[in-house]
C-alpha cells in the first residue's frame, strides 16, 4: 500500500501521507461549502480553498522528494492502516 523503495515508512513518514488525505478532506468540504455558501461566506471559502491547495501542494511535492509512493487506491484504507500504525 504504502512504501518507500526497499525501506519501510517510519511514523514521520506515515503522519505526512496522513496530513495530505486530511488536507484532501478539508478541501473536499471547503469546495462543498463554497458551492452553497451565502454572500458573507464565500470570501471566507475561496480563501480556504486556496490555502487547502497551496497546503496540498507543498505535502505532494514532500512526498515526491522522500521517495514515498502513494496508491490512490489505497490511500482510502489509509485511516485504517494509521490506525493500526499506532
């Protein structure tokens, strides 16, 4: 599921994929919110979702430079698997 070529992923690896499928989530919500926001709100939600992006962004290109392979698939199982990490 989760790897880095012939080594196994340390916690701080594995909380850095954790923070990219949270982030991922909070920017779900974000583009969901700003679909139904009111006047006052969407301000508020284009700036978050940017935020989210930028966040994402940087994670992603985290990742890449340590040599984590991430499969999208299974990035759904993550929680599970974190939760077993622990």
């Amino acid at each position: 599921m989760l790897f880095k070529k012939n080594n196994p992923i340390s916690q701080k690896q594995l909380d850095l994929i954790k923070c990219i499928s949270d982030t991922r989530r909070e920017l779900k919500v974000a583009n969901r919110n700003f679909e139904i926001a009111e006047e006052e709100l969407i301000d508020y939600y284009s700036y978050q979702i940017k935020a989210n992006k930028a966040k994402l962004d940087y994670l992603i290109k985290k990742v890449k430079q340590k040599g984590i392979v991430l499969d999208t698939i299974n990035a759904l199982q993550l929680g599970l698997y974190y939760d077993k990490a622990i």
